[in-house]
C-alpha cells in the first residue's frame, strides 16, 4: 500500500511539474518568435499557433517529467 502511494504521488508531482514548466517553455518558445498569446485579445492564425506550442510544450514536458522522475520505478 506504501509502494502504492509513493508511485501515485511521485506520479502527481512529476505531471504537475511536467505540465506547468513545458507550457512555460512553450510560451517562452513562442514569444521568442514573436507570438504572445497570453498578452494579446486577438484571436488570428498567429496566436492559435502560440497557443499550439503552449499545449505542445505542456504534453512534452509531462512526458519529460514522467521519464526523469519515474525512471527507476517501473511498475
């Protein structure tokens, strides 16, 4: 039941890291081309694709977390 927990909550941590530090480093990426979706009101091809790093950057980097933080406990 211990291992069980450990896991669930090493789990829990390595997706919240994952999730906020890439949407983080998609945002950072984005407006290194110019493209600031969080601080514009527009809605135009541009910010959707600034929008689609974030996402991107967000599922990247809870992969990156889960294999950095979870690689030693398999189940």
């Amino acid at each position: 039941m211990a291992q069980d927990l450990n896991r669930a909550l090493r789990e829990g941590l390595a997706d919240a890291i994952g999730f906020v530090g890439g949407a983080l480093a998609g945002w950072w990426l984005g407006r290194q081309f110019g493209i600031d979706f969080i601080a514009s009101a527009e809605w135009n091809a541009a910010q959707l694709l600034g929008l689609l790093l974030i996402v991107a950057g967000s599922g990247a980097g809870r992969w990156l977390a889960r294999r950095l933080i979870l690689k030693d406990r398999q189940p």
